[in-house]
C-alpha cells in the first residue's frame, strides 16, 4: 500500500475516533424550557429596560400632576430725598406670585401622561412576549441541532460499517479497490459533516445563553422534546385574539390616545395662564400693600408651530396604528401557513414516506452483503434516507417555529386580559 494511502487512512481514523468517541459531553447545567424562560425573566435586559421605561412613564405621571411653583421675589436698594421733608434710607420690596394651572390645560397634560403610562406597560407586556418566544426558538432550535447532530452521527456508523465490510471484501479479493477508495472517501465526508453539526450545537447553545442573559455555564445543555399535536383555532379565531390581546397593538392605540391629549394640551396653552402677585413695598415714609394679576398677552406667539407639530403626530400615530395592524395581520397569516404545510409535510412523512426510505436501506444492504449489489446502490439508497429524514425534522421544526410565532401574536403567554 502506498505511504500517503496509509497517512490518509491514518488521519482518517483519528478524526473519526475524535467524533465518534467523544460525543457531546455531560453539561454542567442542565436547562429545560421552563427553568430557561424562568431566568429570562428575570435576567433579559431587555425586559429591564422595558420596565425602566415604565417607571420613567410613572414620573412623566407625577410631573403632570404637579402644580407650579410659586415665585418669591425681594427688593432692596437705597432711597435718597430729593425734596425738603422726605427722609433718606433703604426701601424695600417683597412680593410672591402664584401662577395658575387652570383646568382646560391640566387635564389633557395627565391624560397624556397616563395614556403614556398604559403605552408603556403594554410595550412591557410585548417585551415580555417576544422574550418568551426567542427562548423558546432559541430553545427549538438547540433541539434541531442535537437531532442534526444525532443522524449525521448515525450516518457516520452506517457508513463506517460499510468501509469494513468492503475492506473486508477487498482483502479476500472480492471486491474492487475502488470502492473501498470511494467508502473512504464518503466517510471522511460524512465525518466533516458530524464535526459541522456539534459546531452548529455549540452555536445555539451559545445564542440561547445570549437571550437568557443568566451567567450560566459554557458547557450549559438543553434537556427536552418537541410537543405533540397541539390544536390550533382556525385563522378567524386566532385574528381575533391577536387584535384583542396582542400588547403592541393596544401599544399603538394607546399612542393615538395621548397624542390626540396632547394636541388638546397644546390647543389649551393658547388661553394664557394668569399669575397672582401678592407684595409689600416699604421705604422710609410708607409702606404699600400690592395686589394683582399678570397675564401674557398672546400678540406674536399664538403657539401655531407647537399645535401643527402636535397634529401631525397624531396623524403619524394613527397611520402606525393602522400600519401595525396590517403588519400584524400579514405574520399572523404566514405563520398560519406554514403550519399547515409543515402538518401536511410531516403527515406524508409519517404516512410511509420515511418508512420506505428505510426499508429501500435495508433491501440495499441485504443486497449489498450477498454480493448482488454494489455499494454506489447503497450509498444511493442511504443519501435518500438521510434526505428524507433531514426534510422530516425540518417540518417538525418549523411547525414549532410557526407555533411558538403565533402563541406570540396571540399573546397567549399574558395571563387573560393583562391590563
């Protein structure tokens, strides 16, 4: 046998004693979905900054409430005479005024805060909701790769088996050294892509560390298994919860409400707001006692800019309002197509499709072992199985992709009506 036959083959072993003898090691932790949206919960930085927003909502409340301060203003300075009688020394002057937050303009303030406080807590509630759904995708989707991984390994045996039996053949001279070149070569291919598969498994181990936000362990695992058939409403049903529930809609519709308060606000500031002074001017002869009022004069400022401004985000916010919904509508409907493709893909699957691909396997291999095929026959029949059970896992999965989609859009993790 040639040297760089025998360093191929060496190199070959090795790496496929690397893969198969060393398969994904026991984690440190061990995750179910559960305990994963648990700490999501709690860690996200996402949720934080939502709830942040909310106490930031809370003070906007409190500012609005706030009636305004009162001004204390104090005088003091020389007096001189300047005619016979009157005598010299120091005046002073002390006066306090009060403006007036007059009721035309406070309500539309607070009400625009409290519809800013509704927005963000429904914004919260969304947070919260698109949280739960990257974990549990990101969750599906650790699943989907240790599967991968599981039938590339598979693939890896069934083919190592293979190599052995045709090496064997070749020794007694049963068979041509050519297809012990090419199962060789198949196997380093198939080894490839067992390596390629455990990499993908780090990676979405990795991605769900990330939107957990937990300081878990490198060597975290998953632990857990796709649902079985869940029922799923009609499209009807499922539009008519998401308009009801969904937080971002409710989000946008809380929106319009404090601009339209706002533009009333603005609209309200043109009335001008009265201040009430009360004071006492004293020098060295008298003392005066001063009451009185002091009102802007809206001659060149009739607040026109801050007005139009205020309209045309009302305007912004109902076209987004509307936008939004449209946008919603449109996922709400995709995702509900793709379940039912990936139910129609995996009922063929499960009809015979896959148990055909297995048993047209087992006819090869029957065939192959008593001489009346060859090994290309086998390794066609093995790269359909391989295919068809690729195609099967991916139908399971993107029908849990779809659902987790639409329990979000549906809002089905918010315990009834959150607000």
């Amino acid at each position: 046998m040639p040297p760089s036959t025998m360093m191929l083959r060496a190199r070959m072993g090795a790496a496929l004693l690397l893969v198969a003898c060393a398969p994904l090691a026991p984690a440190a932790e061990t995750l179910t979905l559960d305990r994963a949206l648990e700490l999501a919960e709690r860690y996200s930085p996402r949720l934080q900054t939502a709830l942040a927003e909310v106490e930031r909502a809370n003070s906007s409340i409190r500012t609005a409430r706030a009636f305004p301060n009162p001004e204390l203003e104090v005088l003091s300075g020389g007096v001189r005479a300047r005619v016979p009688g009157i005598s010299s020394g120091q005046g002073t002057s002390i006066s306090i005024g009060q403006p007036i937050d007059l009721p035309s303009q406070r309500a539309p303030r607070i009400r625009a805060a409290e519809e800013g406080l509704a927005g963000s807590r429904f914004a919260l509630d969304e947070a919260r909701l698109m949280v739960r759904a990257d974990v549990r995708q990101a969750f599906s989707t650790v699943l989907r790769r240790k599967a991968e991984y599981e039938l590339a390994l598979d693939n890896q045996r069934l083919l190592e088996q293979i190599r052995n039996r045709i090496e064997l053949r070749v020794k007694v001279g049963e068979g041509p050294k050519f297809e012990l070149t090419r199962s060789e070569a198949e196997l380093q291919v198939a080894a490839n892509q067992t390596q390629s598969a455990r990499l993908r498994v780090t990676q979405a181990l990795a991605t769900l560390r990330v939107l957990v936000g937990a300081p878990l362990p490198v060597d975290t695992d998953v632990a857990g298994d796709l649902p079985g058939v869940v029922p799923v409403a009609s499209l009807e049903e499922l539009r008519q919860q998401m308009l009801d529930r969904y937080p971002a809609l409710r989000q946008a519709q809380a929106d319009v409400r404090r601009l339209q308060a706002r533009v009333e606000a603005e609209r309200s500031l043109r009335v001008p707001r009265p201040t009430l002074f009360a004071g006492v001017d004293q020098d060295p002869e008298q003392r005066r006692s001063i009451f009185g009022v002091a009102v802007p004069i809206p001659l060149w400022d009739q607040r026109q800019g801050p007005i139009g401004e205020a309209a045309a985000q009302f305007q912004q916010a109902v076209s987004a309002s509307e936008l939004r919904r449209l946008e919603l509508n449109g996922d709400l409907e995709v995702n509900h197509s793709r379940l039912l493709v990936a139910r129609q893909q995996i009922q063929a699957f499960e009809g015979g499709l896959l148990k055909q691909a297995e048993n047209a396997l087992k006819v090869a291999e029957n065939a192959f072992r008593f001489g009346e095929r060859g090994f290309i026959e086998v390794l066609d029949a093995q790269r359909v199985l391989r295919s068809v059970r690729a195609d099967f896992l991916n139908a399971r999965f993107e029908k849990q992709s779809a659902l987790i989609e639409i329990d979000r859009l549906t809002a089905k993790d918010l315990p009834g009506d959150s607000r």
